[in-house]
C-alpha cells in the first residue's frame, strides 16, 4: 500500500510507503509498451472529490480539489497492477492507529496483480461460451483448464498474441484476461495469552460477545450443525487445531482451475480464524456457531493458486463436494458501475448461480471500506453477484462498525465482525469508556498451532469475521432441514434478523443474525 498527499495538484509516480514503512521510488512505474492501456479500475475513499484529468498510457495522473486528500486507485494495464494511495507533501506515518483511521480496510481485501498465468506459463483466460467450442478453442493451441457454470465459462490457458481468433469462435461471447490476486492483509490484530489455560464456558462468557448476541449456546439445544459442512475458500485452514474438525479427503488447493490434494497441515492465520468462527468445536477453547460441523479447506490464496478463474473454480468444487455453505472472507475494493462494461461481474455471477442451483449457499464479507455501495452505482465481487449473501459486520452494542461497506439492496444481512462505530472507540482500553475494551471488542478465534503444537487463539476485524457466523448459521439451519434448498434457507436466515426495516435496511439488509430466532423458526415450520 502506498501513501503521499498532495494539496491542490499532483502528478505522480513519487514514491511508495509500504505497511512495514520501507519506501521505494517508482520513477519508471508507468514507462509502459505503447500497447499498454492503463485503466481506472476502482476509485474510492474521496468523498466530495472531483478528479480534474485522468490519462491512460501517459506518466502521470492528474489529480486536483481533492477535499479529502486521500484517495485509492487501482490502476491496471494487461502486465501489471499497482494499488496506490495518496495523501499530502510528507510521508505519513504507519501505525496501527493511523492505518484504522485513515484506511479502515481492516480484514482482507482482494487486489489485481497482474496477467495469470498457468504453470505452463501460459496467459489464462476466461472465456463465456454456448457450451460447444472446446475443440475449436484447443485447435488454437490453447488448453482448457476447466469448464464451469455448466460448461458456459471455461478456464483456458494459451498465447497471448491469438486472442482475437478467440473472438472470432461462433459460440464463443467473451474473453477476458484471467488476474491474479492478492491479499492486502493488515497484520493480526491482537494475539490472545494461549499459555492461560480456559475452559470453553470461561471463553465463551469472556470473549465471545458474538455468539451470546445472537444467542447461539440456546441456538444449539436445537441444532449444532451436525452432518453439515462448510467450505472455506481462504488462504488454507490449520487441520491440526483441536478445535477443528476438517476433512483433509475433500480439502483441496486449487490450481490452475482443478482441485489438488490438500496441502496442509499449516494453514493461515486468516481462514484458520474464520474456521473457528464458523465451527470450533470447543475441544480446546473456542466454541463457533455450528460445533459440530465439518470444514473443508479449500485455499485459493498462496503459493501456486491466487486468481479470479481459480476463486470461480473453488466456489464450483464447493458445490460438488455437498458443501451446505462456502464462505468467502475476501473482497475487492467497492468498483465504479462502468467497471462492469468488461463483464467479469457477469461472468462470475454464472457460476454463483450454477452453485446455488445445487444447493450451496455462498456467502461473502461485504467489505471494509466503509462505502455506501448503492450510491452511484458501485459494487464489490463477490458478494455483490446475485445469488451470494453479502454480510455487513455490527458491533457489540448492534451499529454498523466503522470499516464495514452498506447500501440499500447490497447488504442481505448484518453479523458481528467486531469494533465499534469509530476507530478511537474501538482501540479505547480504558474499561470505563467503553463495555468491551481494545481487543476484547473484537472477534476471538483459532489461530494456526505454534511450531511446539501448542494452540493459538487471537483477535481479528472485519466483513472478514462477520460472514462466517452466517455460514456457520446455514449449517445450523440445514441440520434441521437438510433437504432445503438455498433460498429457503437464506429466506429463514433473514426472516429471523433482528431488525423491523424489512429487507431493505442499508446497513443490515434483513437485520442482524439471531442464531435461536433461526432454528426455533425452521423448527416451528417442520423443517421445511
């Protein structure tokens, strides 16, 4: 990430801040090929703002009566992608304060990286076909990956300079560059004592504000999410954990649009955090929403895998092991309406609802760039795609939490994803301030084991940590009705919500979960 301010105008490159505060001079940065078209991708953070001149395949972006003086660009040519943020004259200091205040991008955020490749080396595409043009394609020495969406979507592979005879295919409607994508992960939070040894009641009462908010220990009297499974598509879920159960058969790394064996045991602190979220089973310590429920692993980020055809892939092979719900923590940056003239929104709304049509529910963090996404048109993937449940993340006195994106018919719903309504709120330590200090005002889960195996458990914030309590919710539900179908069981989820507005409040959607309302409501409809 990067950070420079400039009053009035600036032209740039200058020069980068990164989150460990090096600093790096960038002079060459947009000396691109004369083919190289940069384009404005997103464009966020910059209330009142008005951009004075944007040029593509020139050395410079314009930028003037800037207000808020600090705005993020994604920008994007068919090589490279560069995430810049700018502010004024000196370089700003990096902190975890001024990161929360001035960022609030706090969980994890998707970023463009780049053309992908496949392990051929080989550009990657995806490309929207009638479902018959396989042979045509691979006559043109390109390799289908993996067919999607019903055969409609296909991940391929092959030479860059005969993508246009692509275009020319009768059958074949789009094809666009398949991105590589990374994390922009802020550091963990806050690490929790594991030496001191708790008992699960102990943790719960103490930490978990998030599972006594939406009432879940009464939740299990009910269900607990036996026979029930959930996919989480992340970076990799510690299958050492006692206090996880994960099925190492059907756990999976996708690469290259396929479903490789399972690469752990060692997974990352983020999906090892949302797992617990969504199913610890209290072995240990942390008890999750639906204890007795199966994760299955499914990293789509790290070495090896890490683009948008692979994300795609994984939220098929979700559905094609059974998957109750497939949780999705991650996100890009809300993308202005005209972005969506490239079709990737429509290309991965195919798949999202060919999964769904099977009976998984995706479920996707709404994100934490505190952007109203109905204003003006703007969207994050995945979770603004049809057919996904976009989660906000509340705070533990029931607001939208400073970080989290909104919008009126963009949230589906709102779960705890820890903090409150302002940054300085949410880092007080002082316990007469605030119910619930820095970090306890956060959402507490499993971390990776240590190098000795001792368990770990920490704090984390964001979309991030609201959106497994849902998927968690869907295994407790599904429990009881195991044979309803998507939309019926999204229908009790949100039918249950806390909430009097309807469906369309702009920060909670249906309301806020409330794991209780949820099963006694499936229950008292006979489970179905």
């Amino acid at each position: 990430m990067t950070t420079f301010v400039a009053e009035n105008e600036l032209e740039i490159p200058l020069v980068f801040r990164f989150w460990n505060g090096s600093v790096m001079f960038v002079d060459e940065l947009f000396k691109q090929s004369a083919k190289t078209a940069i384009t404005l991708l997103m464009f966020v953070g910059l209330p009142d703002a008005s951009i004075d001149s944007f040029r593509t395949g020139s050395n410079f972006i314009r930028l003037c009566n800037t207000t808020e003086r600090v705005a993020i660009y994604h920008l994007i040519d068919y090589k490279t992608f560069i995430n810049i943020r700018y502010s004024q004259n000196n370089m700003m200091p990096v902190n975890r304060r001024s990161v929360i205040r001035k960022i609030g991008a706090i969980g994890t955020t998707l970023t463009f990286a780049g053309v992908a490749t496949a392990s051929s080396d080989r550009i990657r595409y995806i490309v929207r076909t009638n479902g018959n043009v396989n042979k045509e394609i691979q006559d043109l020495d390109y390799e289908v990956l993996s067919e999607l969406a019903g055969g409609n979507i296909l991940l391929i592979a092959g030479p860059e300079e005969t993508t246009n005879a692509l275009t020319e295919i009768n059958g074949v409607s789009n094809v666009l560059h398949d991105f590589n994508v990374e994390l922009e992960e802020p550091p963990l939070e806050q690490n929790a004592d594991s030496s001191t040894e708790r008992s699960v009641d102990q943790v719960y009462e103490q930490f978990l504000w998030d599972k006594q908010l939406q009432q879940v220990r009464e939740a299990h009297a009910y269900a607990t999410g036996s026979g029930r499974t959930v996919a989480v598509l992340d970076t990799g879920v510690d299958n050492t954990h006692p206090d996880l159960d994960v099925d190492i058969e059907r756990s999976a790394v996708i690469i290259d649009g396929q479903p490789e064996p399972y690469d752990g045991p060692r997974g990352g602190d983020h999906a090892t955090h949302v797992a617990g979220t969504v199913a610890g089973t209290g072995a240990a310590g942390m008890l999750g929403t639906a204890p007795d429920t199966t994760i299955v692993s499914v990293r789509i980020l790290g070495p090896e895998t890490g683009t948008w055809g692979d994300i795609l892939a994984a939220m098929e092979y979700a559905a094609e092991i059974g998957a109750d719900a497939a949780n999705m923590s991650v996100g890009t940056y809300p993308i202005p309406p005209q972005r969506n003239a490239v079709q990737y929104r429509r290309l991965m709304e195919s798949v999202a609802n060919n999964v769904t049509r099977q009976g998984t529910l995706l479920v996707a963090a709404a994100g934490n760039n505190n952007t109203n996404l109905q204003q003006g048109g703007r969207f994050t993937l995945p979770n603004s795609l049809a057919g996904v449940i976009s989660v906000s993340a509340s705070t533990p006195s029931d607001h939208l939490s400073f970080y989290s994106n909104y919008g009126t018919n963009e949230i589906d719903i709102g779960a705890p994803g820890g903090g409150y309504e302002t940054p300085e709120k949410t880092l007080t330590t002082d316990p007469e301030e605030v119910a619930l200090p820095y970090p306890r005002n956060l959402i507490y889960s499993t971390l990776p084991v240590s190098d000795d195996g001792e368990a770990r458990y920490g704090w984390k914030i964001g979309t991030s940590m609201a959106a497994p309590q849902v998927a968690g919710l869907v295994a407790l539900v599904r429990e009881i009705a195991p044979n309803a179908n998507a939309k019926q069981v999204q229908n009790v989820i949100q039918q249950s919500a806390e909430g009097d507005s309807g469906y369309g409040d702009p920060e909670f959607g249906a309301g806020q979960t409330n794991a209780l309302a949820a099963v006694e409501e499936m229950s008292d409809n006979g489970g179905t």
